[in-house]
C-alpha cells in the first residue's frame, strides 16, 4: 500500500491506495506555515481510524502546486513511517503523450489529471477540474495532452471581488436561489456560480470542436457543486489527481528494478 497528495491551494486531496484500489480517501486543509509534526498527526489519526498499520505502507507520492508544502509532507511521511516521499513534478511520465511546446510549463497536476481520464474513458476526453483554479484540458483520441484554458475557481472569483473591490462582501459559496440575485451578496453567488458554469460549456464547446470530444469528465474539490450549473453533459470523477499519481507510483516501482525509492526534488 501506499500514500498519495494532491496538494492544492486550499486543500490536500488524500489517499490509501492497495494496488489498483482505494482504501480511504480523505481531504485536509494546505497550510505550509504549520510544522510537518500536525501533518503527520492528522495522518496518523486518518490511518487508524481506517483500520490501517503504518508498517503496511511501502511508499508515498506527491503532486504540488503550493512551494514548500512537498517538503513538510515529505518530513511528514518520514517521522510516520519512515519512507521517502516521491514528488511528482515534469519528469513525471503521465502516461498519455504531451503534444504542447514546453511541457515543463504545464502543471502536473493537469497531465497527471488527464492521463487517468484517458485511461478512463479510451478516447478523446475533456477534463475540468474544478479547484482553486479552474482548468479545462484537452486529450485526444490518439491520447495526446493538447492543452486548454485556465480561470479563477469559484472561491477565487468570490475573494477576488471582495478583495479588490471597497464594498463587495465576502461570501460564502452557498447555492444561489437562481441567477437573479435580490441583494448584493446573492448577485455576487449567481455571479460566480452561473458565471463559472458558463464559462466551463463554452470553453467545453470550443475544444469539443477541435477534437469531436463526447466525453467530459469533472474532478476537484468543488466538482460536485458545480455540476448542478453545467449544460455540458458529463461525468463527476472524484479526485483524478490522485488516480494519476496512483499510476505514476506503480510504473515506478515497476522500472525500478532494486526497489529502492529516492526523494525527487524540482
């Protein structure tokens, strides 16, 4: 068995996995302020509570795309079971083709994404994954990663307006009762709502386009809320990030013919 984060901005998306199938999934907040000591508690009470031996745990990988949080869960998983934590980062193989210039400059957290998706699905698929950012992604059919479009997730647009602005109000991200809003609060809520959902079928619209894409998968922390607002036909996939890396662990152990693990770095 073994570990897998999907570090976020807001959250870590965590998981158990036993080969091919998940023990436990669960979710903690991202804070690089707080000493690895809590992390490896928080996992700690995770792991008991689903009946799970520290000593069963042969490995552990990560995906980030906050600094320095690799580092404190990777002091995290040492004091606990004393195994290396694997980062993944642009030497990662995804298992799909990326068929963009630069692919270093693609965040790993979207190819890990999308090669679990197209694992899912066997063709063509677009994957929107709805977190702190909002990212829509394009596989083809042939299984190539042939980039999308990036926007603020839902909680970033409600902080962006209350923030940058002298009277906008903090809110929380509630449903809205419809698109009208009757007060400020509840026009910003079907603001953001409504606009995000708009925002995520036409952008599915245009890269459908470019590809003929029948399947459109929705992942991330704020998938399920979303979903209710979206035209776009498509599946809710818990946390693909993890799948992702679930994959990325297994070939690595598989090429790894002495079994030892070394801390990847950058």
């Amino acid at each position: 068995m073994f570990l897998a984060f999907d570090i976020g901005n807001s959250s870590i998306g965590c998981a158990v996995f036993d080969g091919e199938d998940v023990r436990i999934r669960w979710r903690m907040d991202t804070d690089a302020g707080l000493a690895s000591a809590v992390y490896s508690t928080w996992l700690g009470s995770a792991l008991k509570r689903a009946g799970i031996e520290v000593r069963e745990l042969d490995g552990a990988i990560a995906s980030s795309v906050v600094r320095g949080m690799t580092e404190v869960m990777g002091a995290a998983v040492r004091s606990l079971g004393g195994c290396d934590l694997i980062e993944a980062d642009s030497r990662t193989d995804p298992g799909i083709e990326v068929a963009v210039e630069r692919p270093e400059a693609v965040g790993v957290d979207r190819l890990l994404a999308a090669g679990a998706a197209f694992r899912r699905v066997r063709g063509s698929v677009i994957v929107v994954d709805v977190g702190t950012a909002l990212t829509i992604d394009l596989v083809s059919a042939a299984g190539c990663f042939m980039g999308g479009a990036i926007l603020p997730g839902l909680k970033a647009m409600a902080k962006a307006l209350a923030t940058g602005t002298s009277l906008l109000p903090h809110i929380d991200l509630t449903a809205p009762a419809s698109a009208l809003g009757r007060d400020t609060s509840e026009c910003i809520r079907a603001g953001v709502v409504f606009g995000a959902a708009g925002a995520v079928d036409r952008v599915v619209e245009e890269l459908s386009a470019a590809d003929r894409t029948p399947h459109v998968l929705l992942t991330g922390g704020d998938a399920q809320f979303l979903s209710a607002y979206l035209g776009t036909p498509h599946d809710c996939v818990p946390d693909l990030v993890l799948h992702g890396l679930a994959h990325a662990f297994r070939e690595r152990r598989r090429r790894t013919q002495d079994g030892g693990w070394k801390m990847v770095t950058g």
